[in-house]
C-alpha cells in the first residue's frame, strides 16, 4: 500500500501527526534552551566556573540537539 492508496483524509491526517510531532519538540528544545540561560548564573556559581564556560557547553548542546 502506498499513500497514493490512502483516502486524502488519511493523508492528512498523517501530515498532521507529523507536524504536531515536530512541532513539540522544536518547542520543546527552545524551553531547554530558555530555561538554561535563565539559570545560567547559578549554575556557573555551583558548578564553580564562570558564566562564559556554561555558555560555551550550552552552545554546543544546543548544536547537538539541531
């Protein structure tokens, strides 16, 4: 079966599962990425390194996860 078999409807609503899908986790990576340069201050100050080092790991976790 090939989605050229489907009934439009069906394919909609796979598209819409798709895009409420994607749609989630991008939002969801933006909130981690909020959250953490909120925070950032107090977790240079427990960590016990400076403000511009958690920045620098934040960047590239912010990298990993596009």
């Amino acid at each position: 079966m090939t989605t050229a078999d489907l009934a439009p409807s069906a394919r909609a609503q796979g598209a819409t599962i798709v895009l409420v899908t994607l749609a989630a986790g991008q939002f969801l990576m933006t909130l981690d990425s909020s959250v953490m340069n909120v925070s950032i201050a107090t977790v240079a100050k427990d960590v016990g390194t400076t403000v511009t080092g958690i920045q620098g790991a934040i960047s590239a976790r912010s990298r990993s996860d596009a």
